[in-house]
C-alpha cells in the first residue's frame, strides 16, 4: 500500500521590507503625521521602518506614482498639498464613472451589491471611533462595489486607480468637517435604497448631494489652487 503524502505545511506570507515601507510612510501620510508641503528624510524613515534606504527609495518611487508625494531633484521627497483644484477635479471624476454606473445597475434592476450593504456597519463603527483614516478606506470600498457591481471591468479599473487620492482627500474631509459624519451615512442610506428600488434618477440625484463641495474644505484648499 502507498505511503499518502503528508500535506505540505503552509509558509507564513512574508511582507517585503519595500511594501512595509510603503505602507508605513503611507499611513502616517493619511494620519497626517506628514504635513502637507513637508519634506521627508529617506534616512530618518529607514531608521523609523526599521530597514535599508533601498526599500524606502522603492517605497517613494511607488508613493510620487500614487500622487502621495513629489521626488524633486536635489530636495527629496514632498508630501503634495491637496488643492481646491484636485478637489473638484476627483469629484468630477468619481460622478461621472458612479453615475455611469448607477444607471446600469438600475437598467439591469440588479439591485445593491451586497458588498457595499456590509461596509455600512463598519463605516459606522468607524465613524464612531473617530477613526478617519479606516472610514476614507471604508467609503472607497462602498463606493468601488456599486462600481464593480455594474459589470464594467475597465470602468472599475478605472474607479479603483483613484483610490489613494480618494482615500486622502476623504481622510482630509472628516478631518475638517467631522460634522458631516450623520449626512454622509444617511446619504449612503438613501443611495442603498434608490439602488434597490432601481431608480436611476434619485441615484444620481443623491450622488450629487453626496459628493458637493464641502465648505469647510475649500475654504482649508483655499490657498492651495495651483497643483
């Protein structure tokens, strides 16, 4: 009789040192421990991710593509400064890829993904937490679902390449305007259900209330119109 095989024991996933990197600068970015315009040392960082200079300069590279920061030569890295601009240019962006998408969902009367239904409870817990960061994260994903719901695979690709910049400027928006925690899960309530009764037109009517512009930010981007 054979000998079975012992099954091969599974290897613990191991990070690389350049996507620690990465992540690490990234989340002190969207924690705001980096101010924006501020310059960061790839010395100081290693000593901080606890690794070689190598991994941060690789992390760096990947954050200037993702609009985190600017490498200029001779001065290093920059945390980029959120303007006015980019602000409404982002939300132009998202209106016309999730209108696109809303409409198509209500053509197919596909109703909500159920995706974007579970995140509800844990933006709200979030929320809750005061935890800004998690709930930008949160909300992408809300977002990104209904996306991908419509069954538009460039149009979902496209949706999900603004995810770090969306993800910052909705960190950047709870952060000066806390207040507007109960609108936007209300909104996203309403979203829910105009999905689920397919129509198209209360969709994109509270798709446009929920990505207006926020007084208390552009009066914060004020100053910062140039890119």
């Amino acid at each position: 009789m054979p000998v079975p095989t012992p099954p091969i024991a599974a290897r613990p996933v191991r990070t690389s040192a350049g996507q620690r990197a990465y992540e690490w600068i990234r989340d002190a970015i969207l924690r705001g421990d980096f101010a924006e315009g501020e310059f960061i040392d790839e010395v100081a960082l290693s000593e901080r991710v606890n690794t070689s200079r190598t991994p941060v300069r690789e992390a760096l590279q990947r954050l200037q593509v993702e609009r985190y920061i600017d490498l200029l030569p001779r001065r290093g890295a920059q945390v980029r400064v959120v303007t006015a601009t980019e602000m409404r240019e982002i939300y132009q962006a998202r209106i016309l890829l999730e209108s696109d998408a809303l409409r198509g969902i209500c053509r197919r009367h596909a109703g909500a993904p159920d995706a974007a239904v579970a995140l509800i409870a844990e933006m709200e817990q979030a929320g809750k937490a005061q935890d800004w960061n998690t709930f930008a994260q949160l909300d992408h994903r809300f977002h990104a679902a209904i996306v991908r719901h419509h069954g538009n695979a460039v149009i979902a690709d496209l949706y999900d390449a603004l995810r770090p910049r969306q993800v910052r400027l909705g960190t950047r928006t709870m952060m000066e305007a806390p207040g507007r925690l109960a609108t936007i899960e209300s909104e996203h309530q309403q979203l829910i259900a105009a999905i689920c009764a397919a129509d198209a037109d209360t969709c994109v009517s509270v798709l446009l209330t929920h990505l207006r512009e926020v007084p208390e930010l552009v009066s914060a981007f004020g100053g910062n119109q140039s890119r």
